[in-house]
C-alpha cells in the first residue's frame, strides 16, 4: 500500500528533473521530486557553473599580464584559492537555495531523499514511505567513470573533488582529452599550476574538428601546459612529496594532485530499474523514444542519464518537453540537431554543427572557409595567440553546415552563429551580414576565399 499517490514522481533534482517538475505543476500536475544530494545537480554544484567561476579565477592571470603593453602597472599579483573556494561555496549555496525556492514557488515537493522503484509505479524512500506515480521521471544525471583498475586508482580525483581542494597544487597531472580535461587544464595553469596532459589517443578532444584540436592544442601548449599524448596513466604511487605517476611508456611523473576526467557514465544501478523494467540503450543510458519515454509507458527519463547529448540545455529543454508531452497536452519532440556547445579552455572554443570530416562524410559538396589571426589586443600585450575561425559550407545549398571558433568569448560568439545555422542561413547571408568592426567576429561575415573545397565525384 502506498502512503500517498502524485501525479509525478521525479527521481533527481538536477537541471532536467527540475524543470520537469515545474513545468508538470505548473499544468496542474501534483509532483513530488526526490535529491538524496543537492538541489540542482551536477551542473550547478558540481558543474558547469563552479567550473566557469573557476575558469574565470583563472583567466586574471592573463589579464594581469596583458595590461603592462597598455600602460598599466600591476604590481606582482598574488592568488589565495581558499578565497576562491569559499566565495565560489556561497555562491552555489544561494543558487541552491534558489532553486529551491522555484520548487516550493511552484508547489513542488521536495524530498531529501534517496528513490528507489519498486514496480512501475512505486517508489519506496528511504524513510521506508512509499509512494505511488501515475507517472515517473528518472532524471538521476551520470557521474565521473575512471576507467580500467590501475594500482593507485584511490589517490586519483575527479572534477567532483577538483572544487573541493584544501589548496592549489603545484603539480597537476590530469588524465583525459576531453571538455572536463582540457577546461580543468586551463584552470589549474591559469591559477599557477604545472599541468601536465596525459591522453591516450592521438589528440585531445576526439570528436570536434581536426584544425579546431590541432589549434587548441598549440594555444595551450604556449600556455604552459604539458600535452603528452598515445599515453595512459598505469600506476599512482603516494611518496614522500605528492604521487609518483607511472605512464604506459614506463614514463614516470610527479604530482600533487592526479585527477582523471575520463568521461561520465549515466546513473543506471541501485535504484530499481530493472524491478520497473526499464530497458537500456547500447550505449549504457536509459532507453528512451524521441518523446523520453522508456520501454515502460509511464516511466521516462531525461539528460546524462539518456545519455543522448550530456550537456545542461538539453537536459532542461528534454525535461521541458517531456512535461508538455505528458501533462501539457503538447506532444514535443527534442530537436537534437546542430546544438551548439563550447569548451571553457583557455582559449575557449565555441561550436555549432559539423565538422571538416563530417560534412565530407555526409554532404556531396563541401567548401571550408578559414582564417587564424592575431586577435587587436595582443597587438600591444605582445601575447603570443591566434583566434581561429572555420566554417563548413554545404557546396550543394550554400548553407553553413559547421562553425569553429577559438578565441575570447567563443562561447557567447556561438550562441548567436547557432540561431543563423539554426535557421539554415547560407554563407551567402553570411556575406550579406555588414562587419561590425573592429572585432574579431567580424572575421565570420568577410571570409571570401576558399581554403578548400570537396565534392564526391573530386574524391572518388
Ligand atoms: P569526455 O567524454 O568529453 O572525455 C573523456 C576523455 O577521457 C576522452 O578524451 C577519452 O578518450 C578519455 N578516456 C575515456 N576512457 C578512458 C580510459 N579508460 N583511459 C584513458 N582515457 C580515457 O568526458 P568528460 O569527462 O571530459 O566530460 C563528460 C561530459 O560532460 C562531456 O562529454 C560533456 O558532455 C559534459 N561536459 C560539458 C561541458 C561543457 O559544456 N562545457 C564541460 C564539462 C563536461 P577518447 O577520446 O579516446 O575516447
């Protein structure tokens, strides 16, 4: 027997979960949501936003450098990381009491609570109450995955703990070549870190387009940051001063601190899942239809925990849609395509649509535009770093398939190219465009010659 029946039952009260909730109340729906740790999840407390007020610590360091060609003095600067943690600290803890706020605002309740399922329409807490659903939502997000087991694997950390740190190591050794990688990277050297890179393939953020890795790759490098790749982490050992890192090439380093960023795994296991009888997809997520539903018709999940496309504004807008689909009377599919993204490197990365290898791949004709300058305000700090920009074009419609961009605020810069591409504007309306000048994105709207051009019958 349950103690109470909802509407909605959501397990996880991350980005995706919470959205959901208050959408689904906001229909009318009763919506009890459980959170055995922190209201917001992932990305506001251990997440995208701890990592950009981070990324930003970070950055003054460059600032403090690049004044002296402007005229300025700055006298020798020195950083405190316990300042950064404890005002970083309140500022997640006021957004998570806000988040709360918008739950209670919207006559959501909230549990502290772990959720387990006991059938399709149970959910046992851990108090021992029961609670029946007409209808679930598992929205329980992923969590960082270390990879094989290696000798030593307890004295490696991963990003959950990076925003914890007593102090800023001297030393760091980051495994991985991916966003959490090559973000933590950038922080920890801007903050006066040695970072050393190990990453097991060829080059770092496999995926993205090849000149993108290939630049990114320079830019930290000139940064200080020590890229070893074709390399894995086999042993950590704890010695007298910091952990002794033994490469697979018998390679030895040493540490303060050894963190591996090598990728997250959805939070499948120990809340009864299977005594539901939802399925899981190839890939380890959840099975879901385009509307999030699982293999059992009342129960659907949303974000890292599909494993579709683990980013936050997915996750919202999957957790939007699945609350008008179901309680809203508005059958929404989530447009997966062409989202665009950015990595907050140093510099960052900004990215919308296909890349070079992708559109040779998918489109009859391609043509790649592409420029790499000097940004106008390294002219007089004498900073030695290039902005690159590249965009794919389909040759057959003349529309933008692909953005790339490296440089300053790439992030806010593919926000808006997202919209143009999103809309399917050509590299004719590109052109149409008036530069604003002098700025760098101007660069997207004046590039007119080819730096190549593909068409299936040229490659056959
Ligand atoms: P990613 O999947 O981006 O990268 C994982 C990295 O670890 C890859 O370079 C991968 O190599 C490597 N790797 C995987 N397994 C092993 C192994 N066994 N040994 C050695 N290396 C290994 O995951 P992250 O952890 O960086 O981030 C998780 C996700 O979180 C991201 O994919 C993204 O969706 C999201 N995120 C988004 C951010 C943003 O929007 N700015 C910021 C941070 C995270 P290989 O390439 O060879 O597979």
């Amino acid at each position: 027997m349950a103690d109470h029946e909802v509407d909605l039952f959501v397990i996880g009260a991350g980005s995706g979960g919470v959205r959901a909730a208050r959408i689904a109340s906001s229909y009318g729906a009763s919506v009890t949501i459980a959170e055995e740790y922190r209201v917001g999840g992932t990305c506001v407390i251990r997440g995208c936003v701890p990592k950009k007020l981070l990324v930003y610590a970070a950055r003054f360091s460059g600032d403090f450098e690049d004044a002296a060609g402007y005229g300025w003095n700055v006298p020798a600067a020195t950083f405190h990381w316990p300042t950064l943690i404890a005002n970083k600290d309140r500022e997640i803890a006021r957004l998570e009491a806000a988040y709360t706020a918008t739950l209670e605002r919207f006559k959501v309740k909230l549990i502290k609570s772990r959720a387990m399922l006991e059938d399709a329409h149970t959910v046992r807490l851990s108090s021992g109450e029961r609670v029946r659903a007409k209808t679930i939502l598992i929205a329980t997000g992923a969590r960082p995955y270390h990879g094989a087991q290696i000798a030593g694997l307890d004295h490696v950390i991963s990003s959950n703990e990076a925003f914890h740190l007593a102090q800023l190591p001297k030393r760091v050794l980051i495994q991985g070549g991916g966003y959490i990688a090559v973000e933590f990277a950038g922080i920890f050297a801007g903050l006066g870190s040695r970072v050393t890179l190990v990453y097991r393939g060829e080059n770092i953020l496999r995926g993205f387009d090849d000149d993108v890795r290939e630049h990114l790759r320079g830019e930290m490098q000139r940064r200080g940051i020590k890229i070893i790749t074709k390399q894995t982490v086999a042993a950590v050992e704890k010695v007298d001063r910091g952990y002794d890192v033994a490469l697979s090439d018998n390679r030895q380093i040493m540490a303060d601190l050894v963190m591996f960023a090598t990728g997250r795994h959805p939070n499948v296991t120990g809340f009864g899942l299977e005594a539901a009888g939802v399925k899981l997809a190839a890939n380890g997520g959840i099975a879901v239809d385009s509307y999030s539903r699982t293999s059992v018709p009342n129960i659907y999940a949303v974000g890292d925990v599909t494993n579709r496309i683990n980013l936050t504004p997915v996750a919202v807008r999957e957790g939007h849609a699945f609350a008008d689909t179901v309680f809203g009377g508005k059958p929404t599919e989530v447009d997966h395509s062409n989202v665009p993204t950015a990595v907050f490197s140093e510099p960052e990365l900004g990215v919308v649509g296909l890349t070079e290898a992708q559109a040779r791949e998918r489109l009859t004709k391609v043509d790649i535009y592409k420029t790499s300058f000097r940004p106008m305000k390294a002219t007089l700090s004498g900073r030695d770093t290039r902005v690159f920009m590249k965009l794919v074009v389909d040759g057959s419609t003349d529309r933008v398939a692909g953005c790339h961009i490296i440089g300053p605020d790439a992030g806010e810069l593919i926000q808006l190219v997202g919209v143009a591409v999103k809309m399917g504007a050509t590299k004719a309306d590109f052109d149409a465009t008036m530069a604003v000048h002098p700025t760098a994105a101007e660069e997207l709207v004046t590039m007119r010659e080819k730096a190549a051009s593909y068409s299936q019958a040229a490659a056959e």
